[in-house]
C-alpha cells in the first residue's frame, strides 16, 4: 500500500481551511507548520491568465531524500500492516518509510532535533521546534504524518475531512480501484525535483494553465546534500556531550554569546 | 532591586497576614499526571459537544467542538449536518483561537480616561449596568426615545436592537449588514419581485454562471462554495465580470474585465441585445412579468458598441455572453450578489440583476433563482409597538415622503450621523454598539469619530476590543458564539435537485464562558429593567428564548440535542412557479418616487488625474475587520498587498514586495503601509485590497497596524440615493514610496 | 515574636504573595496590608521599595482606583496594549487554555486538588500561588520545587520583566519583584543564580 493525496486544482478555491484544520487537529503552533497554501497568479500562462493554489505538504515520497539523512542510532522496529496483520522488522534511524502504507514517519523521542532531514527535504516540509530541545536533543523535528492515528481508527486525515470543495482526496495509490487512483489515470502528477525522481505521493490534478503556473514556480531542486550530510556529521559528533548537564556547558556558551553580542553593539554605533 | 537576605534566612523571622483561597481539597479521582508527551494525541478521541453554529461568518455552519479537560481542542463541521458536513473553513477552525484570544473582553471595564483615548478600569456588572440604565434612561428622559442611535451587528445584537426599536421606540437603527452591504440588492429585488433574493441561485444543476464580482473563493460560505463547484463539475460555464482577475475569474470560461462602476451598462446591453433580437425568454414575460414595453423602450439605447465603449470591454464579448446567456437560458443563475455597496449607483445595478433574470425566465427552474422550501421556526422577542414616524430621520415631513424611498430596515446611516452631530432636527445623545465595528466599516472615520464626541453616553458590546470599543464610556464583554445559545440555524440540503430535506438545529454552548462574559439576553433584560422596561421582558433566559422559539417547531434543546443538534425531517419541492409571481420589469412606484421605473446607468465620476481606483474584497482566511486579532488566520495572511497592474508598476518603478502607503484624493494618507502585488490581473485605473487590516487599535495586539485599513482611505460619501446605503468604491488613491507620492500614468 | 514552622512560613508568605495580586479593591487594600507589606520589604532590605509605594499612595485622591487602572492596564485589557496577563499559557503557548494550562491543572490534580466554582483558569498567577501555599503547608518540598521549575518558572521569568518594564505605579513591580525572589531556584547555599 501506498497512501498518497491528490489535491484537485479545478475544485480547490485556495480558502486555507486544510492548514487550520491540521494546526488546530496536531497543535502545531505558530509560526510552524505541517501544511501550508501558496497563492499563485494572477500571472499571463502560455494558456492565458492564470491564477491558482498551492496546498503543500510532505509528499511521502517513494525515495524520500530525508529518511537516509538522519544520524540518530539505527534501532530495531516492529512494524505492524494494519490490514493483514503482518509484521515486519527493520533497522531505522529516528524517521523512516512505513513499509506497508508509505507513508514518512518520525519518532520524536529519538530524534537529536539536528534537521537534517528538513534541510534535504526539496519542499520545506518538515520543520524543527526549539521549544522542545531536551537534554538529549536540539529540539525536535516535525511533520505531516497522513493523520495516521486518525486513519487507523477510520477517519479522514483532518485536511481532507475539512476541505469546503471536496479537493482533497486521500487513499491507497496502489488499488486500482481508489479514487486517488483514478486521478492518476486522469493525469495527476507530483511536484518532482528537477532531474530527479524522487516520487512524490502528492499528485496535483487541475486546468493545464493553473497546473502549468503551479509547476512553473513551485518544481523544487533537491537540496544540496552536501551541507545536509555535514549538518548530520555535526550532529552525530555531539551526542554524547549533549547528555551532559546543560547548565555548565549551554548556559556559559550563551552567556558569552550575549557578552559577545552587546560588545559588537558597541563597536557598531 | 536587589534583596539583601536568602529566601531560608527570611523565612527564620517573618510573620505575616493570610487570605482566603478558592482552591478545595477534593477527595482525589486522580487523573495521574499527564506526561506532556512529544507527540500530541489528535484530538479523534476527546470529548465530541454537538450544537455548535459558527459565528466567525454570518453563513453560520453547523459544529461540532472536540473538548479535552474542558478545554476546546478543535472545531469541526456536525457529520449530521446537511448544509456544510464535516467541512468548515479557515476561519470556522480557527474559532478556538477567538475563544481563547489573549486580548478578548473579559470584563465590564468603564473608561476612566478620554473617548478615543482610553484609560480603563474594571468594574463590576452591578456597577456597568447601573451606569448604562442609568444613562440611557436618562437620555430617554431628558430626549426622548429619538435620541438614542444604536449600530449593531451579529446574531447576538439582534434581540437588543429589538428592544430599542420596539420597547424603547427609537428609528435610530443602521445595521451594517444592509446599510453597508446587502440592503440595497434586498430592496431593489423586492422592488422587482417582491422578495429579497439571499443568493438563492441553484447553482449546482445550472447550465451558466454569471457573476458580477461574487468572487467566490476569496468570500467564503461554505454550502454556497460547494454548490458552486458542484456546478462547475457539472460542466456549468462560468462568466464573471471584474476589473480583477478574482478567485472565480480563475475558474471563469469568460472573464469579463470591466471597467469599475459600469455593470449595469453592460447588463442593459446584455438585455438590449436579447429584446431586439428575439432572445428572451417570451412565454415566461408575457405570463410573469409587468412593464415590458416601458422596459424596452428605456434600455433601448443601450447598443452592444455603445456599453463597449462605456465599459471598456470588446463589443464581441458582451454578445458572446448574451447569447451563452440565452442559448442556456432558462437554466442559468444570474448571482444577485452580497456586498454590494460600491458607487452609489448601485439599486439600479441590483434592479438590472432582477430583471436579467426575469427576461432569461430563470426564475424558479432548475439552474435558476429557486428559493428553498425551509422549515418555519417563530421567533421569540420584543413586542414589536408603533411609535409613529414623527422622529423617523428619513421622512421628509413637508413633503410627507420618505427621504429615501426604498431604504432597508432602519435609517439610513448618515442621516444618524448628520442628526447627531449637528443636533438638527433633534438631538441625539446616546450611543449604543453592539457587535459592529463603525470604525472600519463606515466610510469617513472622522465622521463617525465626530458622532462619539457628541454623545453624553457611549456603550459598546462586543468580544474583541475593535477599533470602536477605544470610545466607549462603559465596556462590556460579551459570551461568544461558542459560549451561548441563540441562533435558530434552519433550511434544506444545497443540492435542490436531490431528496428534498428540512434541517432545524439552535446554537448551544460548546464550553462554558470564561472571566465575567454575560449573554445578550442576561445583559439586555438587565438594562431594560433599569430604564422601567421589565414588564416588556420576553423571556428571562437565553435558554428560554430558544425553547420557546423551537417549541413552535416542536422542538425542544433537549430533543436537538438527543439529535446531535440537527433535527432532519422531509422537505418539499422548490421548483415551479407561483402563481402570483411577477417581476416587474418597469415599476412605478420608483417611477413616482422620482427615479427611473426601468433598470438605469448612472455614470460613477472618473479618476481625477495621476489617481487610481481603489477597490477592497474579501480575504478567504477574514471576516470583515473582525478576524484580524486572530493568532492563527493571521499567521495565514498576515497583511493586505496592494494589487498593481504590471505595467503600471513598470512605470512606476515597483516591484514585487515593495513598501508603498496610500494617498487618496481627500488628501488623506494611510497610517500604515503594505506591500505591492505586481499582477496583470488587474485593470492600470485601479488598486485593490483586501478589508480588514490595520486595526489602529493597539489592544489588538496581533492585529495592530498589520497591512493597511482600506477603510481609513474610504473618506467620499456616497450615497445610493433609491436606498441611503453607502457606496464605497468611490475614492481614488496615489500610491507613496520613501515619502514620495507616485502619480498613476493614465 | 511567635516562632512557626518554616514551612508554615512560606505558606503564609505564598498566601500573602497571592493576595497581592487580586484585583485592587478597598476591601482588602486597607493599611494593615500595606503595613504588612512594608514590613516585608523592610525586612528584606528593600526599605526604599516600601517607601516609593507610599509615596505614591499618599499622592493620589484616589489611591485605589490608580492600582485598578493599573492592574486592568498591565493583567487584563491595557493601553496601549495588554502588557502581562498572568496566565502561564499565555507565554508558554500564545493563548489561553494551551496545553500548559492543561498540564498545571493536572499537576494539581494529581497533588489531590481541583478547581473551585469561582477560581480562575488554572495556570492564573494567584492559583499558581495558592497551590504552592498548600504545598508548602503539607510540607511537601518536593512537590513545591517540581512545580516551581515544571510549571511555575518557566513561565514567570517571562512574565516577570514584562511587568517590570511595563509599570508605571511601583506597587506592581515590587510584587512581581517579590514573587520573583520567592520562587527562585536556590543552590545549596541559599544563594540564587542568575537565570541567563
């Protein structure tokens, strides 16, 4: 099973209800975000003007560049198919592709907040929250999870239960059969990298001027891995001094900072 | 200040006084301590409270709240519902974030300070309330029921308004709602056919939309934006005509960018061109209609190249739509429109809508204008009394007529200003405000500013402190939506082509009112016995005003809320004709009243020099003024962008992001500024931004000078002479950068 | 001079903390309070705190009304904005009843108290206080310092510099001065650090 989601442009009235339902459903506090809406246009397309949405979030990609980015010790998981009951074990770090729905998945209590994983992510969709850093981590990483809580228990991912057009449309990409499905049969396609295949499972359907002007200015490049891997080095590098008591070690580095901070003030006025 | 001693060596030889503590020692049904976890739960398995009716809006969608620990966790549409279902919009959800906003009214408050300039102080109700009787009674006395105005807006101002219409007796009521907005679209349709039109268009099973403005999608109502796309699914053609490239010219099979102030030209053309050649719709004029010669005769001018001209759009295209029009007529929704106070030209617009329709005989058929067969539910208020129309500021005594002749309920809004300020022909010396924000919705702040300054009292209601509440003598906080039972929310499924279904529910508290917050009822009973109008009291409780109102129905609170909140129950077919029903093409009752009987252009004055147009809409994620202190739908739109056509900004060497403020052609400047939005979508001869930024209230503290207030700049009065209505695209702007002024190139 | 428990002690000083943040009213503001006040101060060494409070009490034709001005300024609906409404939530998660509301009142709970009819949200300012008042009583230190670096610091030392930057009456300021000498962390020694 793959979930995926299509985002059906001739429906979508741009009206930003999916991004407060799923604040107000995962409390995910401003200025963050799980989800988002671009507006697009009024712009002249090669199809005549043009004006659409961009409602955004993680793609859960086949090949998602995040999962291998992260530096958290690699544990064993047990991972349960929901529908068969089938079980399966892996090695992972502290995010990983769900191996029987696809979909991306973080575990928080693991992750070193060092972000990485949002640093390679190609459409900003994960975010990392300071406010809670602990002493084991810099803060924690977040992100759209296909409201896989809710879907286990039958319900709708927030976004799509809320949606006022019926735009949203969420289900399994690999049965033929599924509404999402069909949508792929019509042409729905995911924002891929340029030059790359990465395979997003957020498909966008819609009037070739509006999705001709959303893939003009929203087709993203894959991030430059080079300083995402250093960002994971670093990361790695400072577990063990992370779990020392913070007050000796932070609690100076910042006073310095300040100290550092109110000098340079001087000098520039 | 640093303390000299250790918190232990203190504590070795102090003594000191105690007081008394609300906390109780419960016997403990320990919930154990909640970890807070990294990961929040979702709210799937809190506590579901059924009989919510939104309020962030006036479409007024169904809910359901998810509350945890007697917080409220997440909004959500009732599943029951068969209006909006589980979907609600941006500003539904974000209603949790009114209910705990930081900066809310939480107590009666009295303004120790100046108007405008406040100091505030709490206070108790006993103390608010006696002031407030005190007050207005003594006005009443001193001045009569007259010298009272009231301004109010919402659900929950409508049973105090009441009470000074009716108990109290004064005429001095300006609503917002009509006198601002869609007034004159009601009469001017009442005057056609004999009923105020809501936007009772089926759009879900219609052939061919068509829009002047209505750009659905930056307004949002949620059964209204599904029967509008279940249209377009349906392969329904969209033709919408705007200076703007709007959220539904996006979707438009036709966009019509037409010159501001110019629709009915264009209609009359639409409706000249379908007379002379035979295009409309005979049967149904010759059964249903009145005044079809006069009609013809009046609009016969109006050539396809002359509107081309005068609307600066290609004479094709207006015939391009006439014949979409009759080719698909009758089956086509001519929208009536919401907000329609733009010019002051505007019952005549309104009237040319009307009589689109009827030419077309898209009245009452499938795709047409079908008014839904709903439920009745009697509502529970105030005796209405007849206090007589010797102090009704809009008739005119010499003549014995009315000043405006088909104003909507109340008086006209600038006749309550002129009276109040220059104290002709009477005085007028208390203000009430409930729930309405004059200060950004009224054209001219000043204006309204100079009204507060005349008043011997000000009260205002409200739950947010807008930009009004600074003028208040006396404050109070009202229980929101979420808080209180009111609104009766009643009518049928949005698809008239399917099972015919009824729907009543009644608004119910999700949570229990935080601080001191008092419902309308509680809070206008209050002061009616304080100004010797107990024994009028309808009812003593909100709860009893909803149980007497439902018992009519035979229905209960008890029993909605047995069914989830929504009592469903069969409808009837809405379709068909009345026999009685008559649009009248040609009237002359606005003939005798000394304006033109047939649907009529009147030029809107053009942009003086070097100034652009400036026009206003709706922002998806905000209602009116009213939603900009919200944490969360501010996060979503921050500010206001200024819409500027490309090559006019081209010209003026802008750029996408630019900072500019506004100088319009009173001379008055903007106290803030924006960014510029470089688009083609946009005519050069005007600018256009969204309502309701700006707030110049620092209690506001989210919202404070985020974006700039369109209506600061809406300074020229002008009034809709059918209706007294206020139009209010009629200022013109400049646009300044670094403290220079930019002339807009012709 | 009585000798009583420290943790007695304490409990009183909480409870009196507490009583100072009430809304202003002539009731209780009477000059046995300030009396009591300035002793503590004096006690502290703080002799100049007390004497500025004086002064502008004696000052002004209506005392009283000032400090209502003041608290509804500074706690409740302020120009030119609300400076410190004294609810945890409002620091920790930008609104009330946030999820740190719902983690005091289950702290609470799970100490075997719950709310009063008439009590104010659980993470108000003068609950917090109280709740540390019948902590102390109980002579629960634990108990007291895990509320106060969990739920009570993290917030206060937010709170606290709003309110003094904010002041114009030095009432106010004292108190939070007062409050916030009184629920520091202290080292073994007793002295306090400084928070960075």
């Amino acid at each position: 099973m793959q979930y995926g989601m299509i985002i059906d442009l001739e429906r979508c009235v741009g009206c930003h209800a999916c991004t407060i339902a799923c604040r107000a459903e995962w409390e995910v506090p401003v200025p963050y975000q799980r989800n988002w809406v671009k507006r697009l246009g009024p712009t002249m397309t090669a199809d005549g003007m043009a004006s659409t949405y961009y409602p955004g979030l993680c793609n859960h990609c086949d090949k998602p560049p995040c999962v291998d980015e992260c530096p958290a010790d690699a544990v064993d998981m047990t991972f349960t198919d929901a529908k068969s009951g089938k079980t399966k074990t892996m090695q992972v770090a502290a995010t990983w592709k769900d191996p029987f729905d696809g979909s991306v998945q973080v575990d928080k209590d693991r992750c070193l907040g060092c972000g990485a994983c949002a640093d390679a992510c190609p459409y900003g969709a994960r975010y990392v929250n300071p406010e809670l850093a602990d002493d084991d981590s810099e803060g924690k990483v977040d992100k759209c999870t296909f409201c896989k809580p809710r879907v286990e228990q039958g319900l709708e991912p927030a976004c799509v239960q809320t949606c006022i057009a019926g735009a949203r449309i969420f289900g399994d990409l690999t049965d033929p059969n599924s509404a999402v499905s069909q949508y792929v049969k019509k042409g729905a396609k995911g924002l891929e990298v340029k030059d790359g295949h990465i395979g997003p499972n957020a498909r966008y359907y819609g009037k070739k001027r509006d999705i001709g002007l959303l893939f003009a200015d929203y087709t993203p490049e894959l991030a430059d891995m080079g300083s995402v891997k250093r960002r994971a080095m670093m990361a790695s590098m400072v577990k063990p001094a992370m779990r020392k008591a913070k007050d000796i070690g932070l609690l100076g580095l910042a006073g310095a900072m300040l100290v550092k901070g109110l000098s340079e003030d001087k000098d520039n006025k | 200040m640093a303390f000299n001693l250790t918190r232990r060596k203190f504590l070795q030889t102090a003594s000191l006084a105690a007081a008394s503590v609300p906390l109780s020692k419960v016997v403990s049904a320990s919930t154990g301590v909640t970890k807070s976890a990294l990961d929040t739960t979702g709210t799937a398995g809190d506590k579901t409270v059924v009989g919510g009716i939104c309020e962030m809006c006036f479409w007024r969608c169904q809910l359901v709240g998810k509350v945890r620990d007697g917080r409220l966790m997440k909004l959500e549409g009732n599943p029951k519902s068969i209006d909006n279902g589980t979907a609600i919009c941006a500003r539904g959800n974000a209603g949790v974030k009114l209910l705990y906003d930081v900066d809310r009214l939480k107590y009666p408050m009295k303004n120790v300070g100046k108007r405008g300039a406040p100091k505030w102080k709490r206070i108790s109700w006993k103390e608010a309330l006696d002031e407030c009787g005190s007050k207005l009674k003594g006005t009443v006395d001193q001045y009569g029921a007259q010298g009272i105005c009231v301004f109010p807006h919402g659900a929950s101002a409508k049973y105090p308004m009441h009470y000074f219409e009716r108990a109290v007796g004064t005429h001095n009521v300006s609503e917002a709602s009509f006198f601002q907005c869609r007034g004159i679209r009601d009469t001017a349709y009442v005057q056609t056919i004999g009923k105020a039109p809501g936007e009772k268009v089926d759009m879900p099973n219609t052939k061919v939309l068509f829009f002047i403005g209505d750009h659905l999608g930056e307004n949002v109502h949620v059964s209204h934006i599904k029967q509008y796309i279940q249209g377009l699914q349906n392969g329904a053609k969209l033709i919408v005509a705007d200076p703007r490239f709007s959220a539904s010219a996006a979707k438009a099979d036709i966009w019509v960018q037409i010159k501001p102030g110019t629709d009915t030209a264009y209609m009359l053309a639409i409706m000249n061109y379908l007379v002379q050649n035979n295009k409309y719709d005979k049967a149904f004029v010759e059964d249903y209609t009145d005044g079809f010669e006069e009609f013809a005769a009046a609009i016969k001018e109006w050539t396809l190249e002359k509107a081309a001209k005068e609307c600066d759009i290609p004479a094709e295209q207006i015939k391009e739509v006439a014949d979409m029009l009759a080719d698909n007529a009758p089956n086509v929704a001519i929208h009536p429109g919401r907000h329609v106070s733009w010019h002051g030209n505007d019952f005549q617009r309104e009237r040319s809508l009307a009589c689109l329709t009827g030419l077309l005989g898209a009245y009452y058929v499938k795709g047409g204008w079908v008014p839904p067969k709903g439920p009745k539910v009697g509502g529970v208020s105030w005796a209405k009394e007849d206090h007589g129309h010797e102090f009704d500021l809009n008739m005119n005594h010499h003549e014995d007529e009315k000043i405006y002749p088909f104003n909507p309920p109340g008086t006209p809004t600038d006749l309550i200003r002129d009276c109040a300020i220059s104290g002709k022909p009477y005085p007028i010396k208390s203000c009430v405000v409930w729930g309405q924000n004059p200060m950004q919705t009224i054209p001219n702040q000043q204006k309204m500013k100079d009204l507060f300054n005349a008043m011997d009292f000000v009260m205002c209601v409200d739950v947010m402190p807008t930009d009004v509440t600074a003028w208040a003598d006396i404050l109070l906080p009202e229980a929101s939506y979420l808080e209180r039972y009111d609104y009766i929310k009643k009518g049928t499924q949005w698809d008239l082509s399917k099972e015919h279904q009824q729907y009543i529910s009644a608004r119910m508290p999700l949570v229990e009112p935080m601080f001191e917050r008092k419902d309308q009822i509680y809070i206008c009973n209050e002061i009616a016995k304080r100004m010797g109008h107990e024994a009028k009291i309808p009812v003593k409780t909100i709860e009893e005003m909803v149980d007497k109102s439902l018992a009519t129905a035979n229905l209960s609170i008890e029993k909605l809320r047995a069914e989830d909140g929504i009592h469903i129950r069969p409808g009837k077919d809405p379709y068909g004709v009345p026999e009685d029903f008559e649009v009248r093409l040609f009237n002359d009752d606005i003939e005798d009243a000394g304006y033109p009987g047939a649907p009529t252009y009147v030029a809107v004055p053009d942009n003086p020099k070097g100034f652009a147009r400036l026009l206003y809409g709706r922002a998806p994620v905000h209602t009116f003024n009213r939603s900009q202190n919200n944490v969360w739908l501010n996060n979503a739109m921050p500010d206001n962008p200024v819409w500027v056509n490309d090559e006019v900004a081209a010209t003026l060497g802008l750029i996408d992001g630019d900072t500019v403020g506004f100088i319009n052609d009173e001379g008055v400047e903007s106290a803030t500024t924006t960014t510029v939005k470089v688009t083609a979508g946009i005519r050069k001869d005007c600018v256009y931004m969204y309502h309701g930024y700006g707030s110049a209230n620092p209690l506001m503290t989210i919202g404070v000078g985020a974006g700039v207030d369109d209506t600061s700049l809406i300074t020229r009065l002008a009034i809709d002479p059918e209706t007294g209505c206020h139009g209010m695209r009629n200022n013109f702007v400049k646009l300044t950068k670094n403290g220079k002024v930019l002339d807009i190139p012709a | 001079m009585p000798t009583t428990e420290p943790s007695e002690d304490i409990a009183r000083v909480y409870r009196f903390l507490s009583q100072c943040m009430q809304y202003p009213d002539a009731d209780w503001m009477t000059d046995d309070f300030f009396n009591v006040l300035y002793n503590l101060l004096g006690t502290l060494g703080a002799v100049e705190d007390g004497v500025s409070i004086k002064k502008e009490i004696d000052n002004s034709s209506d005392p009283i009304e000032d400090l209502q001005v003041e608290y509804t300024r500074l706690f409740i609906n302020g120009m030119p904005h609300v400076i410190a409404p004294p609810y945890g939530s409002v620091y920790m998660d930008q609104s009330f009843q946030g999820a740190f509301a719902g983690d005091t009142l289950a702290f609470y709970r799970n100490k075997g108290f719950g709310m009063d009819e008439s009590a104010d949200l659980p993470d108000h300012l003068i609950h917090e206080l109280e709740f540390l008042s019948l902590l102390a009583k109980e002579n629960d230190f634990a108990g007291e310092e895990e509320f106060l670096k969990k739920l009570f610091r993290p917030w206060y030392s937010k709170f606290h510099p709003r309110v003094s930057k904010g002041a114009h009456h030095p009432f106010y300021r004292v108190v939070v001065q007062l409050i916030d000498f009184f629920t520091k962390e202290e080292d073994k020694d007793g002295f306090q650090p400084n928070e960075a």
